[in-house]
C-alpha cells in the first residue's frame, strides 16, 4: 500500500520507524534484530536509508596516494525486499541524488517495481564526508526536485531511453523531506518551503521531517505550508537524545536546535543512562503532543536504540 493510503485509512495516528542498513559484512539478520522488538506495534510502514559512497584515499607501495571510492553500507533494494518479505510490511526506501547517474537511478526505479514497492523518498543527500559542498553524480542530479521529477516521468510511462515505447506506469507514492527549523542552505523559511511547494506541484505526495526536539516549531511550520497552499501529509520525525555528545553532533550535523529546558536537564546528568532516560521522557511528552495535534503518523528515527523507541511508543499508543 501507498503511504498516503494508509493515512487515509487509518483510524488513529499511525506509527512507523526508520533504520540504517546494515555495515557491509553484516547479514539480514542484524536488521531482524533491530525490529523485532517493534513489530508489535504494527508499524504502517518502515523507511531504510541509503548512504552514498565516501572517498578516501590509500596508500600505493610507491607511497603515493590513491583516491578511492568506498560505499561502507548496502543499497536498499534488497533489504526492503527483505522487510515486505519477513515481516509483511510496506518498506520505503530513500532514493538520493548524490553518487548516481540518472540511469543508475532509472534501474533502481525498476527492480523497486519489479519488487512491488509502492513507495519511494526522495532526497538529495549530503555532500561526501571530508567535503565542504554537494557534487553531484556527472550525470546525476543535482537538486531533489530534479530526482521527483525523473520517478514522476516513471510514473507516467516516461523513460530515459527516448525511443522506449509504452514503457510500463510506474505506481510510486513519493515522500519529500521538510525542514521546520528549514534547509541548512535556504537563506530564509519562506524561501525553503516556497522550495517544497514546487516538490508538492511537481507532484510529491507527502512530507517527512527532519527531526526536531521543539513541537512549536513544527506547529508553526505546518501552519507555514498551509498557508502557502501545502495540503499533502506532513509527517514529524522524531529521535530520542541518549548521551551528552549528542548536544554538539545534532546541531552540527543535523542543523536543530535543542531547547532550553532540555540540554539544561542533560547537562544535569552524571551518565549517558540518566540522559537516555531524560531524552526518553522528553520524546514521550513530544510524541503525545504530537499525536494531539493530529498529526496523520509518528515517525522515529530508530538509529540503533530500538529499545529505547519501544519504550516511547509503548508510552504513547
């Protein structure tokens, strides 16, 4: 089922997770491992993410050096199959811009097909580890809006290969991120979500966010995309803070803030226990709030702590 068909169906919030693939040298079985503690809560869907490949440069024996491409995790074709397979649930898997070719993004569309994945979130990606700016693929994308716009094409029969014809409909349900603190790079917030209302006219059919620890902010965001004429779903992302160095990684990395009232409690504590627990009661107060407001699905980014999302939801549900 299409994400945006199981929020018209649902009768209450739904709930639905995200996870890393596993390092390469890891079996299936480490992603079973992370799920399983949070399949009783029968999540609508579950999104895996894709991680472009890293540079890094080795060592010749003449000791000069030699820049290479390293990919550290595998794509998601295969453990999205997996997923649907074992558990019976919709997988969505993340579709980026950076380290493809349009074509390399084309047959990637294909085998999802093939596989009867319904869903898709597209995105443009970071820049590589150890580089200051986004550089796309030679003959890749360079903008998200360029990627929604070749799986629109795919979804009205629209392929690379221009003397391809009736190529088969594709049936993608396509998923956009949105920024409530907005995109690292716009300049302002009316400009970034004047960005996801031309994703939203190209013909995204729903919206992620990137996480955030203040509901206000995503209050006023939705409120912001309303008014601008942004009526598809719009789906918080939410992750729990578990030790004080996430106090500087998150902002840094992420580009959010953390509020007042919970870094001063984090600052309190003694051990990365006392703030897991911390940042578990603050995401549990989120997640209720959230779920008042009305919001169509909670969406956790499960990143490694299963346990502790199986408490926020069990919590909340």
């Amino acid at each position: 089922m299409k994400v945006t068909e199981h929020i018209a169906q649902a009768k209450d919030t739904l709930i639905s997770f995200e996870i890393l693939p596993p390092l390469k040298g890891k079996s299936i079985e480490s992603i079973y491992d992370h799920l399983d503690p949070l399949m009783e809560f029968k999540p609508a869907f579950i999104n895996v993410t894709y991680h472009r490949s890293e540079h890094m440069f080795k060592k010749r024996g003449d000791g000069s050096f030699e820049k290479v491409e390293i990919r550290k995790r595998p794509g998601t074709v295969g453990i999205c199959a997996a997923i649907m397979n074992h558990y019976n649930v919709d997988a969505v898997p993340h579709l980026i811009c950076g380290g493809f070719s349009r074509e390399e993004t084309e047959n990637a569309l294909i085998d999802l097909n093939f596989l009867g994945v319904d869903n898709v979130l597209v995105l443009r990606g970071d820049a590589p580890k150890n580089e200051t700016f986004f550089e796309p693929h030679p003959d890749g994308h360079r903008y998200a809006l360029e990627l929604l716009q070749q799986v629109v094409n795919m979804n009205n029969g629209v392929y690379l290969e221009e003397d391809l014809q009736e190529g088969v409909k594709t049936k993608f349900c396509i998923g956009v991120a949105g920024y409530p603190e907005k995109h690292f790079e716009a300049p302002n917030m009316q400009t970034d979500i004047a960005h996801l209302k031309r994703k939203v006219e190209k013909g995204a059919d729903y919206i992620v966010t990137q996480m955030f620890f203040d509901n206000q902010k995503f209050f006023d965001f939705v409120t912001k995309c309303r008014d601008m004429g942004i009526t598809i779903p719009i789906i918080p992302g939410l992750k729990p803070i578990t030790s004080k160095k996430q106090l500087t990684v998150l902002p840094r990395t992420f580009h959010v803030d953390i509020p007042d009232e919970l870094s001063t409690e984090i600052l309190k504590c003694k051990t990365d226990k006392e703030v897991e627990e911390v940042g578990t009661q603050w995401l549990i107060q989120q997640s209720r709030e959230l779920k008042q407001f009305g919001v169509p699905v909670l969406h956790y980014y499960t990143l490694g702590k299963p346990k502790v999302v199986k408490r926020v939801v069990e919590a909340v549900v």
